[in-house]
C-alpha cells in the first residue's frame, strides 16, 4: 500500500477539526491515525490582499516563497507578474 492522497474540506467550522483516514485494500479497512488541526491558525495563516478595491496600491501578507502573484484585467490580459523573492 502506498500513495498520495489529497482532499479539500470546504465544509469544516473554525476550531479543532479532526481527521483520519479509511483505506480498503483487498477487502479489508485500514485506519490512519487521527489529526488534528486547528482551523482558526489556518485562517490567521491564509493569504491576505487588501485593499479591495485597490486603487493605486495592493499589500499582500502571508505568502509562500514560492508563491507567483499576478495581476490581471478584466479581459484577462496579465498586466504584471511578481515573486515574494523579485519582480519578475
């Protein structure tokens, strides 16, 4: 047995939250251990733009490193790219 798995909850409230998994293989049910997460650090942890509408200036917090922001119109032209690192 082996392999990736990943699902989004989209239906969990703040707070502790937990989770475990069931896998059938070969007929026969196997339970992960049981997580938990606190669903309130997840949304202090959440990436932030405001203001919205922004006019002249956008601020962005909580992001990843790796993260790739881009701006882009109504038409779906991008009008700018840029990296947490550098501009791009």
């Amino acid at each position: 047995m082996g392999g990736n798995y990943s699902f989004v909850d989209t239906e969990t409230t703040i707070g502790l939250v937990n989770f475990r998994l069931m896998n059938t293989h070969q007929g026969e049910q196997h339970y992960s251990n049981i997580i938990q997460i606190n669903q309130a650090d997840l949304a202090n942890n959440l990436p932030r733009l405001y203001p919205n509408p922004a006019s002249h200036q956008l601020f962005v917090e909580h992001i990843a490193s790796n993260s790739i922001i881009q701006l882009i119109a109504e038409n779906g032209v991008v009008l700018k790219t840029y990296s947490p690192k550098k501009i791009i």
